[in-house]
C-alpha cells in the first residue's frame, strides 16, 4: 500500500507543475489579448454613442487640465498658450468623406498620444509628486488611448477594406528634442491648448457622423477596452 502511494506521488508533482505552466501560458494570453483591441459587435447608434460621450468627459476635463496647468506655470502662464511651436499636432479634423473623418479623427488620439506623455514626463521633473495636474495628465493620456481604440473598432467595421496606415494621415508629430524649462512650459501649455480644441471639433464630429452612416441598425465593432 505504502509503495503505491509512493508511485502516486511523481504523478501528482507533474500535475501540480502542469497546472503552474498552465497558469502562466494562461496569463501570458490575456496580457497578449489585453495589449491589443478587442472588439464586440454593438448598434451602430449604440457604438458611436459610446465614443461620443468618452469625448465629451474627455474634453470636460481638458478644460479644467489646461486651467490647473496654467495655474502651476507661475506668471506668464496666459503668455505661453499664445506662442507658436512646431511639431504639435493640429486641432484641425480633415477628409470630405465620413471614412476619412474618421481616420482623421483615430490619427489626431495617436499623435496627441506622445506629447500628452511627453508633457507629463516634463511635468514630472517640475512639479511635486502630489501635484493634481501630474494625475489629469495621466488620466487625459489613458482615455485618448481609449478613444483611439474605440474608433479603431469603429472604423474597421464600417470600412473594413480600408486599411488604417501606419502614420497619421495628416502628417507625423515628432515630440521635442531636449528643451529648457522655459521652452518646457510653453510647449506643455500649446499641446494642452490644441488638445482641448481637437475634442471640442471631435465632438461635433462625432455627432455628424452618427447621423450620417447610423442611418441603418447594422451591427456594429465596439470596444471593451476599460478607460
């Protein structure tokens, strides 16, 4: 009897270290599955609906981001926001058709991307940890990433044979070189400024293109990325 037990343990080691493996290869495959964009079929009504309001929370607290910004800038905060920078994303949407509009809209959420992480690297290193801009900033990042995948979703179901290209179609942005702190808050304070003016057209947009390619209930690709 005793020996018998003896044999049954081996099996149960080998057990024990195939459910660890398991385990892992489990993880590794929702981390996988986590970093990219998954989407699920929605109204098209319901979808657009969806982004729509992501933006409006989204350009809400843009508002009060530039504002807190301006405020931990010091004197000549206003000044800042006036000066002209290179290489900062316009506000502008272009296309003549909804397919277009949409890529445009999808590119500006990845160009602003960099130099909304670019400021907050810069805004790490001048203000202290307790800093409330530190964490708009951040959050102001993770739901442009949000939107960007939703709009993603959106347009490879409505356009699925148009191919979303590598660079933003309205030209790539490089993020600054190194700068001083002077050149630091000036471009902080245009990038947050172009910003909050690219979602309040997003918004319109939005609504616009509800109205445009919702016309029929199809369904439709939306994301279940949380923000």
């Amino acid at each position: 009897m005793s020996g018998h037990v003896k044999n049954m343990c081996p099996q149960l080691t080998i057990s024990q270290a195939a459910r660890t493996l398991l385990s892992l290869l489990l993880v590794a495959a929702i981390d996988s599955v986590s970093a990219g964009v998954v989407c699920r079929k929605q109204p098209c009504g319901s979808s657009l609906q969806r982004s729509l309001k992501l933006t409006k929370l989204i350009h809400k607290e843009s508002v009060d981001l530039l504002k807190t910004y301006k405020l931990s800038q010091g004197d000549m905060s206003e000044l800042f926001c006036q000066m002209s920078i290179n290489n900062v994303p316009d506000p502008n949407i272009s296309g003549l058709d909804p397919s277009e509009r949409m890529l445009s809209i999808y590119s500006h959420c990845k160009a602003f991307l960099p130099h909304l992480k670019r400021v907050t690297e810069q805004q790490t290193d001048l203000q202290p940890p307790s800093s409330s801009l530190l964490s708009k900033l951040s959050t102001a990042h993770n739901r442009t990433n949000g939107l960007a995948n939703q709009i993603n979703c959106i347009y490879q179901t409505l356009f699925p044979n148009l191919p979303i290209p590598p660079e933003p179609v309205d030209g790539p942005t490089s993020v600054p070189p190194s700068q001083n702190v002077f050149q630091q808050k000036v471009y902080g304070c245009v990038v947050l400024k172009r910003f909050k003016e690219f979602l309040s057209r997003v918004t319109r947009e939005l609504r616009t293109l509800k109205s445009q390619v919702c016309t029929r209930r199809t369904p439709f690709a939306d994301t279940n990325a949380l923000f």
